[in-house]
C-alpha cells in the first residue's frame, strides 16, 4: 500500500512540475502575445501623429497659396506667338457660300530669353514660401509667314488683324507696365488674346506686319512677379534661355534640363537650350492642334528644408522603433530575468511616438537638424531613466541607451541619403536581425520554464497543490 501511494504521489508531483513548466512556457507566450498587441495598440498614436503631420503640411499649403495669390502664383511663360486671321469659306445647305474666321498660329525663327531672380522669403506665422521678382528679357525674329504651307489662300488672310501674344500663367505678377517694340517701333500690349488656341492668359497686341519676304524682329521687357518656380516654352526654332540667381538650391524642373549650369555659394545661373525638332509641335499650324504648354522647363526655388516631408518620411519607420525597443527589452526580461509589465511597455511606446511631435513642433521654429538632436537626446533620456528605474541594473539601462542611440543615429543618416535609403533601410534591418539571432543563439527557450522554476515559479505551483 505504502509503495502504491509512493507512485501515485511521484506521478502526482510529476503532473503537477509538467502543469508548473508548461504554465510558465505559456506564461512567456503571453508575454509575446500581450507584447504584439501592444504594438498594435500603438498604432492608434502613431496614426495620430502621422495625421497631425499632415495637418500641419497642408496648413503650410494653404499658406503658400494665400501668399501666391496676392503676390503670384508660379509663372509659365509662353511665346511670343504671331496670331493672323483668315477666312475659310464653305457652301452651307442652301448651297450659300459662307465663311468662318480661323486663325494661324507662326512661332519665331530665333527666341533669346535672360532674366534674374531676385529670391526673398515670406512668413505668415511660423510658415514660409519663397516668391521672387524677375526682369525679363524676350527678344529674337519672325520670318514672314508662309500661307501655303497650310494651305490657306493668302487672298483670305485678314492682315490688318494680325496678333503679337505672349502667355503669362497668372497676369497679377506683371507690376509695371511692359516695354515692348517690333522692328524697332513701341507697340502697347493689352491684356486678353485673340484666341485661346495656343494658351488661356496672356497679353497681346495689334502689330503691322512687314513686307513679304522682310523678318519681324521683337523684343519686351517684362517685371514679373511669381512664386517658387518659373518655366518657359521653347516656341522658337532655336530657342536659349539664361536664368541668373542668388538662391542657393535651384531644383530644375520641366522638359529640358539646363546645357550648362552653375551653383555656388554665391547662387546659381542655368542656361537652356532648346531645337525646334526636341519637341512635338512645328513652327506654323492652324486651330487649336497643339497645346504648347507640355514642354515646358525651368527652376524651381527649392526650400531644402522641408520638416513635414522628412517627418512624414521617419513615421514610416515608427513601428520598427517601437518593435525593436520592445524586442529589447523582451530579452532583457529573458536573459537576465527581469519582470517588465505591460504597462510599462505601453509608456515607453509612448515616448517613442512623443518623438515625433516633438521633432515636429520644434523644427517648424529653428533648424531641423537641430530639432532633431533635441528630440531625440530628451527620448533617448527618459527612455534611458526609465529603464534604469524597472530594471535596477546600470549595465541594462546602458545597454538600452546605446541601442536607442543608435537607432535614432540610424534614422538621422537615412534622411540624408534619399537616393539610397531603401538599401540602407534593407542592409540596417538585415544587421538588426543577424544581431539577434547571433545574441539568441544559445538560448534554450523550452528550459525558460525550468529557469524560472528554480527562481520559484513551479515551487509555488507545487507549494499551492
């Protein structure tokens, strides 16, 4: 009998130290499971703040425009362009003959544009833009225009309407009045066009037209105002285009980029260079066949230190933060048995999205980088204190400065390199990875149980039976 009980209390206690261990494994899945729905939980205010950022980004828009529209918006300039009407008769129903008014179109055999920008930044709260003033100077020639290429009677050709039109995206940045001369005599142009064939605003003006087979030469003087970029269309057969400014981050933009161009401390000058055979419309054509405006290029001033696109690019990388700070302290937990509760997890993922918003909120009033030091070395101290308060241990707490460090030293260098940034995203995630798996590879996760028991996790299960 004794020896009977003996066996039934050994296989009870055996039941019991496999309840013990197995709890305890089930209790370090728990923690994996309760850690995982945290990040999830996360989510929400990291959601939030990428929401704010945005927020904040189109406010700035809206400022931007406000500004343009009072001062003027970006400027495209197109032409000048001859406009000469004629009659293109047809026989009706009733067999009248009839006519309508149409128009040919003829661009410059020779186009020379040159003009400064002269750059100055505008505030409206703690937002800026960047508008500018440009003096503008268009010259080149017309050769006389030849009907019969389009085959249009000249005997149908309204002369005496003929049309000098240069299209200006937003007419509210001319600011005096345009000097303007063809062969040599004062012309005075109007606002509105002839037609809209070509482009929708522009200025114009009556020009006589010289005698078959002369040249029509021109030039004009335009003070433009406009805001963060200027573009022109290449109408002329050859057409050369010389951009001179003091702004130090020109961003080219368009169809053509630059022949030659210079930056400097001192600013930039750009010249194009443009043959009537780069683009996709000729030298004469009749109606509205061709639209003009998609070839054009030019600068943009570009403001280098834009806060809410970098944001926007580190909230990408806000869950792999917080899983990797959390994964940090999970074996911190394993390895040197320390208990962390979800609670405190849930305040650390706190003060890694609080980051965010303060990089942002101190970035919109001084330097980026800057602002980025501070957010960063404020999160990287509480994290660190924190920890250095649950986990009573000096060489744990260091271990998480310097992973924390590291991480946002990591960020830091993704921002700057734009161009390589998914290689170096993929390369940092493979080190992460290799790194954990390296410090991980001796741990026996089905003894943890057995671990833990020796610090009295299955003795009090044992003890309570």
């Amino acid at each position: 009998m004794e020896t009977n009980d003996r066996k039934e209390g050994s296989r009870e206690e055996q039941s019991i130290t496999k309840r013990a261990t197995s709890f305890t494994r089930n209790s370090v899945n728990f923690k994996i499971f309760i850690i995982t729905m945290l990040v999830i939980i996360l989510l929400i205010p990291t959601s939030m703040v990428s929401s704010l950022i945005k927020e904040r980004e189109m406010r700035q828009r809206s400022v931007v425009h406000e500004i343009s529209s009072k001062w003027g918006n970006a400027q495209t300039i197109t032409g000048p362009v001859l406009t000469i009407p004629f009659k293109q008769y047809f026989t009706d129903d009733k067999g009248k003959r009839r006519y309508l008014t149409e128009y040919a179109h003829f661009l410059p055999e020779d186009l020379h544009i040159s003009g400064i920008l002269n750059p100055e930044l505008r505030y409206r709260g703690i937002f800026k833009t960047v508008v500018y003033n440009s003096p503008l100077e268009i010259s080149g020639k017309f050769s006389f225009p030849l009907f019969e290429k389009l085959n249009i009677n000249e005997k149908n050709v309204l002369w005496s309407r003929a049309s000098l039109s240069i299209g200006i995206s937003d007419l509210r940045g001319i600011k005096e009045p345009i000097d303007a001369g063809v062969k040599g005599s004062d012309i005075i142009m109007d606002p509105g066009l002839e037609t809209m064939d070509v482009f929708n605003s522009g200025i114009s003006s009556r020009v006589v037209m010289p005698q078959k087979g002369e040249e029509m030469t021109f030039n004009f003087k335009i003070n433009l105002n406009g805001s963060r970029k200027i573009e022109f269309v290449p109408v002329g057969k050859i057409t050369q285009a010389t951009i001179k400014s003091k702004w130090k981050s020109p961003s080219f933009d368009g169809a053509f980029l630059p022949a030659d161009r210079k930056i400097d401390e001192e600013g930039f000058s750009a010249t194009w260079k443009v043959l009537h055979l780069n683009r996709n419309f000729p030298q004469q054509w009749r109606g509205d066949k061709y639209k003009v405006c998609n070839t054009s290029f030019g600068v943009k001033l570009f403001i280098a230190a834009d806060v809410y696109q970098k944001s926007e690019r580190m909230m990408k990388y806000a869950v792999m933060f917080i899983v990797l700070t959390f994964t940090a302290f999970f074996f911190s937990e394993v390895m040197n048995k320390k208990r962390i509760h979800p609670i405190q997890y849930l305040l650390i993922g706190f003060a890694i999205t609080i980051f965010y918003i303060l990089l942002v909120s101190i970035s919109e009033h001084i330097n980026f980088d800057r602002a980025y030091f501070i957010a960063s070395v404020a999160v990287i101290g509480l994290i660190t204190s924190y920890s250095l308060g649950i986990l009573k241990s000096r060489v744990l707490a260091s271990t998480v400065f310097g992973v924390l460090a590291a991480l946002y030293t990591y960020l830091y260098i993704l921002l700057q390199l734009e161009d390589y940034a998914l290689v170096m995203g993929s390369i940092g995630l493979f080190i992460v990875l290799s790194a954990v798996m390296y410090m991980t590879r001796k741990i026996s996760w089905y003894s943890i149980a057995l671990e833990e028991d020796e610090n009295g996790g299955s003795e009090k299960v044992l003890k309570q039976s």
